[in-house]
C-alpha cells in the first residue's frame, strides 16, 4: 500500500474525502476565529490517535490468527503429501512434520515449536466402522485401516496471560493405492513365481486347497484314539500263574481266571466226623468238622513245624501223641464206609507199628487203625468182634522226610489203601463191618507205637471218599480253595499307541464274599507297583483292590513298556473267587478330531514391476470353532529376486512375528521401497476343526 493510498484509508476514515488542491482564503482571521479554530484542530487529533492505536492492535491480533490458521492447514496438507506417499508411515501420535530432502517427513514429538512463538500438535485417530460400513463412534465394528482421522492444532499467546489456538480436522482415506489379491489356491503348488493366480509354491502337507476360495488344515481320517483294552481270559497260553495248583485260567466256554477247586472239600458234619488241621501253636488239637472233638494233647509234640499247608506237628517220641476218650467224641464210632486221611511226614521208623490213627486196644475194644510199618509199608485195619479186615501196601511206600498223602477206605464192601491218591495194594474184600469199641480215638499212640514224624490234615469221614484213583486235596480240609492269594498275570503288557494317560481301570468278577487285588508293571514286570499316596513299589502282599486303582490309575506313568497287571484273587478257602475281564482304559489329550492340527502356505514370488511401499494387510476367513483356532500371515519383500527366499518374516510389530487382524494391519516401514514380495499363511487348529483363508490382501502403493 503506497502512501497516497495509506492517506486515502486515513481520510475515508474521517468520511471528508479529501480535495486535489488546497485552497486558500487570502483575508485574515480575527483572534477568536485562531483560537476556535485550535480547539478544534486538537480535539480532532486526540480522536485520530485513539483510532489509530486500536486499529493497529486489531491488524496485529488478525495477522497471528491467520498465521496460526495456516500452520495448521500446513500440517494438514504434510500428513496428507506423507499419506500419499506411504500410507504405513502414519504410525505416530502425536507427531510433527518436518521437510527431509525435499519431502515431508513425519516423526515422534509431543508437539512441534514454530518461530519461538506458536506450538503445533499433530494427532491422529482410528476410524471405525459400523457393521453397515459406515463411520461410527469408537469401538464399532472394526478399525478402517484405510482410513485415519488427522487433527491440528496451533497454540500460541498473544500476551498477557491470553492463550489463543486454531484447528483443524480432516480425514485421510488410502484410495489411491494397489492390492495385491489372491481368493484361489486350488491349482496347487509348485508355481515359484507369480502368473497364475491359483497357485502358490509350496506348503508342508497339511493343507487342503482342493476347494476354490479356501486355504483350509488337511482331514487326516479318523481322530486318533487310544484303543481300549481288554483281558477276557480265553486263552490259557496268554496268562501266567503263580500256582497252577491254585488258581487257574478256564478258557473255552467260561473264559475266567478263577480259584481252583484244590479237592479240599467243604466241610459237611454228617460224614466228616472229626478234622484236625494242626495248626496250633500249643495246646489242645482242636476239631473243625463240628463234632468238638478235640484232643487232649500228652507228651512234648513240636508246634508249629512246617506243614504241608500251613503249620503242622511233629510227634518226637514215645510219649506224643492227642487222645479223646470214647465217652467223649461224637460220631468218631463210625460202624459202617470208613475214610480215614491224612498227610504224614515220617522222620523215623520205630520198632513197631506207627500210628497214625487208632481207635483200637483189646478184644471187644478194637475198631480201626492206620499206621506205617518198620519197612516203610501202610497197613489199615478194622474189626468187629472176630471178624478182622486188614489190607498192607509194599514195603518202602511211606519214605521218609517227604510229604505224602495217605487214604485208607472202607464201602462196606472192600477195603481199598492209597498213598498219593494210587492205590498202592489190591483191594481186599471185608463186609463185617466195625466194632463200636470203647477204645480212646488217638493220633499217634504211645510207647514204641508213636507215630514219629509230622502230621497235617487228619480226617476221619463215615463215607468212603475214594475207590478209585484220584488227585489229592491241594489245599486244607474244608478249605477247596487257595486262601493265600495266588496271582495271575498276562504275558504281554498293554502297549497302545499314542497315549497320553491312563483313565480307567476295571474288572468283571465273581468274588463269593472274596476279593481281587491288583499291582500294576511300567517296565513289563521287572518290577510292581501300588497305590499309596502315589505309586510305589509294592512288597508281595501290598496291593489294591479294582477300585483303589480305578480311582489313581490317571497317575500311573506312562512308558514305552505299557501296563501289566498282577491279579491277587483272595478268599477264604471256601469262597471260589472268579475274574472274568479286566478292562483298562486310556486317552490322547487334543485328539477328538480329523484335521491335522497345524500347517502352513507360502506364496509364489510377487513382482510389483518397480520399488514399492508395501502398507496393509488384510484377509477374509471363516473362523474355526475352536479353541486356539487362528489364520496367522507374515510378509517379507527385497529389491531383487534372488534375495526373497533368504528374507525376514515380517509381521505387524517387525521380523518374526505375525498378523493376527483379519480386517488389516500396517505393515511395517521396513518392507518399504522393495520391488518383490511373498507371504505365508499359517493355520492353527486343535484336531477337531479348521479355520479357512477365503482371501488375502496386500496393499500397496
């Protein structure tokens, strides 16, 4: 503005426009006239000045307002140039601009001070969409990675404690970019780089790409299972037993392992008339056939000597022997069958007839009577008045220091005599019957007819229990059955693959009022184990029953050598206890489906033609349902070829990791300015199902 104009302003400010010349009035003024005329002239001064002022200050006050409007449309227009550039640099908030090389450069700063006097702030916002794709209130539906809200704000002060600010609020949107697009995979592998828009160069062999639009976790057939196991006891070879006289496995129509009946027959009052197990470890010998026939102990007999079942009682001397007296027993004076049993040890022969039962003195006193010759021969004998039946085996029969079992019977008809259940002398004929004496009923007998040797099992019965050859009780009179816990035990342990743990343990069992009792193997019974707060090694009598090991069995370790099971079928001697099945159960954890729980894609080679800026990416996936399901993508790109397949993974936060945001990410700015690119898709499921890439987005710029 010039001066003449400047002088125009002022004037029309007055509203007396100034003439183009002065005027003058050559004819004098009076005093008063001079002195009116310079009031006026200091009063319109005064005016003049004020106005000036105030106009000044206004033009000063404008200019900082539109100077400050200018730094802030400045920034707009710097983020906007940045944007259009890279879009992926739009990673700070706050930030400042600044000019590097000729362009606008966007970094990190709280705010940026402009001429020492306005301050510049740069933030930018996220722009959220609605489920109908429109701008909505954060959160929302999803991010717009394509779009970003920008703000700038100007601060400055124009004095005296005053704060003015100017701002500005645009929205930038990435429209004027590329994609690169791949929605099909089903032409295959095997494609290095990029023409057909189907194919990818390779994966690992659990994906699926059969169906157009889906990268999908391969079906791998049924879901691996850890078959359950059972042992129904129907071959006989399969199984190991402890005792075969025992216990054994009955395959063929029963298919158990159960207690064998041992010819121990149950006791039954009316034809077992007396039985003495010897099992005391003083005292009288005590009856168990229910007669309470008991026998008064004389002499010194040795308690507690090894029997052949259990305990048994040793007669030493002359002296030794049990004795009741005939007006005491009850049903000892048997008449008519006769089966007297017994097992005996000799330890020495005497210069007599040893005894082992006698109910027999003199005359009318005599009934019947077992005993061992000097040589080595069984005799039995019975009589009724002068009638006398008497049957003798072969000398040496009964040896001495080993255990045998001897049975002399009488039907009424014949006399028969065995040892070891063979008949060891003809059957003799004799049908007068017995005496009903008055002798005392002894085991053993005194004097030179003392038995010397062990005892075991003495039975006398009014039935003749045995004609024929037979198989000697393995077991206690009145006890058929093991009452020891004998054991079996497959041959094989249970090895299943794959397995993860045990879950179950149970059995199918007939107990009687008996019970089964287990100890498991890890190493294929090399060693066994029980429960006790946890599994230890177990002693031969530390075991659990079905329940116990059901109950922890989870807890049991897995091995390579798998699981065996050492079964302790216990009774009484008089309850057979019967195991049909044992049935172990196991499982694989994460298993229960058909796809293969992970796998991976890599892309052909990408070329963008030139350098780009590689900014979004983005995809479309149909999620699994289930747990951990995931589609996890990573980018790398170089300015050559040859140098992509040695390239750094990149994903949203740098090399090495992923992007797990289906509706996009930036990219990080180092991928920027490269000419190649590739990416990879990793699947993650759980077995049960699959999460399926339909479509993948690379933007770029």
């Amino acid at each position: 503005m010039n001066k003449r104009r400047r002088y125009h302003n002022f004037c029309a400010w007055s509203n007396q426009p100034m003439p183009n010349k002065l005027i003058f009035d050559n004819r004098g003024q009076s005093l008063l006239e001079v002195v009116v005329a310079l009031g006026i002239f200091a009063l319109l001064a005064t005016a003049v000045v004020t106005l000036a002022a105030g106009s000044f200050m206004g033009l000063s006050r404008g200019g900082e307002q539109t100077q400050a409007g200018a730094l802030a449309e400045e920034g707009i227009e710097a983020v906007k140039a940045i944007a259009n550039r890279a879009w992926n640099k739009l990673i700070y908030s706050p930030a400042k601009v600044s000019v590097n090389a000729g362009q606008w450069e966007l970094s990190s700063a709280s705010s940026e001070l402009i001429e020492n006097k306005y301050t510049r702030t740069i933030t930018f916002s996220d722009v959220c969409r609605n489920a109908s794709n429109d701008i909505a209130d954060c959160p929302s539906s999803y991010i717009d990675v394509h779009s970003k809200q920008v703000k700038v704000k100007v601060n400055w002060s124009p004095g005296q404690g005053a704060a003015n600010y100017v701002e500005r609020t645009s929205y930038l949107t990435n429209w004027d970019s590329r994609e690169w697009t791949q929605t099909d995979w089903s032409g295959g592998s095997g494609q290095a780089i990029w023409s057909d828009s189907r194919r990818y160069e390779a994966d690992d062999g659990n994906i699926d790409v059969s169906t157009a639009g889906e990268v999908k976790l391969k079906s791998i057939g049924p879901p691996p299972v850890c078959p359950s196991k059972t042992w129904d006891f129907s071959t006989a070879s399969d199984y190991t037993l402890s005792d075969p006289a025992k216990i054994e496995v009955d395959a063929g129509n029963n298919n158990v392992a159960r207690l064998k009946d041992m010819g121990g027959q149950l006791i039954n009052p009316a034809t077992t008339r007396g039985l003495w197990h010897l099992d005391e470890a003083s005292g009288n010998f005590i009856d168990a056939s229910g007669h309470n026939n008991n026998l008064t102990v004389n002499g010194t007999p040795l308690y507690g000597q090894a029997g052949k079942f259990g305990t048994a009682v040793r007669f030493k001397s002359s002296a030794d022997f049990g004795s009741i007296l005939d007006n005491s027993q009850q049903g000892l004076d048997i008449m008519g069958p006769l089966t007297i049993d017994a097992w005996v040890n000799k330890t020495a022969y005497s210069s007599g007839s040893d005894f082992i039962v006698t109910k027999w003195t003199s005359g009318a006193s005599r009934s019947y009577r077992l005993y061992v010759n000097i040589n080595g021969s069984l005799s039995f004998e019975v009589r009724n008045g002068l009638n006398l039946g008497s049957i003798t085996s072969s000398a040496g029969i009964i040896p001495l220091n080993q255990w045998r079992h001897v049975a002399a019977v009488y039907d009424g008809s014949f006399l028969y005599l065995f040892v070891g259940g063979v008949s060891v002398a003809a059957r003799v004929s004799y049908s007068a019957g017995i005496q009903n004496g008055n002798a005392p009923f002894r085991l053993s007998e005194g004097g030179t007819s003392s038995f010397y040797g062990r005892l075991d099992e003495v039975r006398v019965s009014s039935v003749a229990r045995w004609i024929a050859p037979f198989t000697p009780p393995n077991s206690p009179h009145g006890q058929p059955y093991a009452n020891d816990g004998p054991w079996v035990t497959p041959n094989a342990a249970y090895q299943p693959s794959p397995i993860d743990s045990w879950t179950s343990f149970n059995e199918v069992a007939t107990k009687n009022g008996g019970q089964i009792y287990y100890q498991l193997s890890k190493d294929n019974g090399a060693s066994w184990q029980y429960w006790n707060s946890g599994w230890v090694v177990a002693g031969s009598t530390n075991y659990n029953t079905a329940v116990v090991v059901n109950s922890n069995i989870s807890e049991f370790p897995v091995t390579a050598d798998g699981l065996k099971f050492r079964a302790f079928l216990v009774g009484s001697g008089t309850q057979q206890v019967i195991l049909d099945e044992v049935i172990v159960d196991c499982e694989v954890q994460g298993s229960g489906g058909p796809f293969a729980s992970s796998g991976w894609l890599r892309s052909s080679a990408f070329d963008a033609s030139v350098n780009r800026v590689w900014q979004i990416v983005e995809w479309d996936e149909t999620p699994g349902g289930c747990v951990g399901c995931a589609v996890k993508l990573q980018i790398r790109t170089t300015l050559d070829l040859a140098a992509l397949s040695t390239a750094s993974w990149y994903g949203a936060t740098g090399a090495g990791t992923y992007f797990t945001i289906p509706r996009g990410a930036l990219a990080p700015i180092a991928l920027n300015n490269n000419r190649w690119a590739q990416y990879r898709v990793e699947l993650i499921g759980d077995g049960t199902a699959t999460p399926i890439l339909n479509e993948l987005r690379i933007n770029y710029r």
